[in-house]
C-alpha cells in the first residue's frame, strides 16, 4: 500500500522518486525493499492518484505519489508486462505534471524521459503520444517555445493516420492528458 507523506515532505519525495539513482541503467537497485504489492492493486492505486488529479486533490497526490512510483518500479521489476508499463507511464505521466505544474520543470523533464521509456515497454504509441505532449508542455513552461512546436508537430505527424488507413481504435482515442483541460490540479 502506497505510504502518504505529510504535506511540506511531498514535493522533495516526488523529487527524489523521479530522479531516484536505483532507477539508472548500470546502478544496483536497492533490493531491501518492502515485498512489492499485486499488480491489480497498484494499478487500482495508480487509477486512484489520477481521480486525485482529476479533481484538484494536488497535495494528497503529492503525498502519495512518490511512494507510487517506487512501488511501480518494483511491480514492473518483478512483472514486466505491457498493462504494468502502461501503468508506470501514466503514473510518471502523473509526476510529470505535477512537477510541471508546482514549478520543476527539470524534474518533469526526467518524469517525461521516464514515462517516454515506459510507453515504449508498454507498446503504446498513443501513450508515446501523450509523452511528448506533456514534454511539449514542459518545453513551454522551460521558454523553449521552437522546441515545444517542433517535437508536438514531429509527433503530431506521425501519430496521425490518413483517414483511409486508420483503425477504428486510432479514430476514436479520445484519451485526456492531465495538462489538456483546466480541471485538474491548478
């Protein structure tokens, strides 16, 4: 079960979380970990954190959030599945934007990286998509505007299927990002 931080200790762990050095290629992970929760019940805690987004609950989300993302790396460690994954993408999808929003966008930054690798594993290129949408948007926040027009387009142009070719599931995605509407954490 995810561990809810006070208040003032939220951000810093969400910092730490992201930028977590057990997470990098080549540096040991830390293996004295609690046992990790079931999938089903982290991904029930992931849909949980984005009700919490949703309705502008940011503090409680900061608060359990960072604990989220380390036991999302130990589901996907010990159950490495494309619906973990895709949940691990929208948790850090999660990060990302409340980084953003509470003004780190470096931190969102490495949050997009992560949830770019996760959409990756999961085999999602609508999740991809929404990826670099939010990296647009942190692009934004950072001043660089050519930048955040440049991948948006790339990505537009390569998400985007002629009409004739296009799946019925490619048609009718109508997946919000967090970023997408003023509802939301402010």
């Amino acid at each position: 079960m995810t561990q809810h931080l006070t208040d003032d200790g939220g951000l810093i762990a969400l910092r730490d979380a992201i930028q977590d050095p057990g997470s990098l290629p080549g540096v040991p992970r830390n293996d004295n970990l609690d046992e990790p929760p079931e999938p089903a019940e982290w991904i029930a805690e992931v849909q949980t954190a984005t009700s919490l987004y949703w309705t502008g609950a940011c503090s409680e989300l900061s608060s359990i959030l960072p604990g989220l993302l380390q036991d999302g790396r130990t589901v996907a460690h010990a159950h490495d599945t494309e619906p973990v994954w895709r949940q691990m993408a929208l948790a850090y999808q999660l990060a990302a934007s409340l980084s953003t929003q509470s003004g780190h966008p470096d931190w969102a930054f490495t949050a997009v990286e992560k949830q770019l690798a996760a959409a990756a594993r999961a085999s999602d290129p609508l999740l991809e998509g929404m990826g670099v949408s939010t990296l647009s948007w942190v692009l934004l926040r950072q001043g660089r505007w050519e930048h955040a027009q440049s991948v948006a387009e790339r990505k537009a142009d390569s998400l985007q299927p002629p009409f004739r070719r296009a799946t019925a599931d490619q048609l009718a995605s109508d997946r919000p990002t967090p970023h997408s509407t003023a509802q939301g954490c402010p």
